[in-house]
C-alpha cells in the first residue's frame, strides 16, 4: 500500500463516519419533529413532565 492510497483510505473513513453521523442525527430530528413529537406543553427540561411523557 503506498502512501497515497493510505490517505485516500483514511480520508474515505473519516468521511463516512461524518456522512454517517449526519444521516443518524437527521434520523433522530425526524422522530422527534414529525413521527413521534412531543405533545404541546411538554418540557424536556422537567424529568417529572418528560418521565409522564415516556
């Protein structure tokens, strides 16, 4: 393996793990907001109000 090919290698991981980050946290956002959001009044700051939630 020459050097070159080591850092496309390595420049090809770090870019899928940010790509795959992205698309996780994106996931996470689309559960929250449109699948599952909170019921209005819900304060995720108050563990009473948020356990009552969940």
């Amino acid at each position: 393996m020459t050097v070159g090919n080591l850092i496309k290698s390595v420049g090809a991981l770090v870019c899928g793990l940010a790509v795959g980050m992205c698309v996780n946290m994106a996931l996470i956002q689309l559960n929250m907001t449109v699948l599952y959001p909170m019921p209005a009044g819900v304060d995720m700051n108050d563990p009473v109000a948020f356990a009552a939630f969940i």
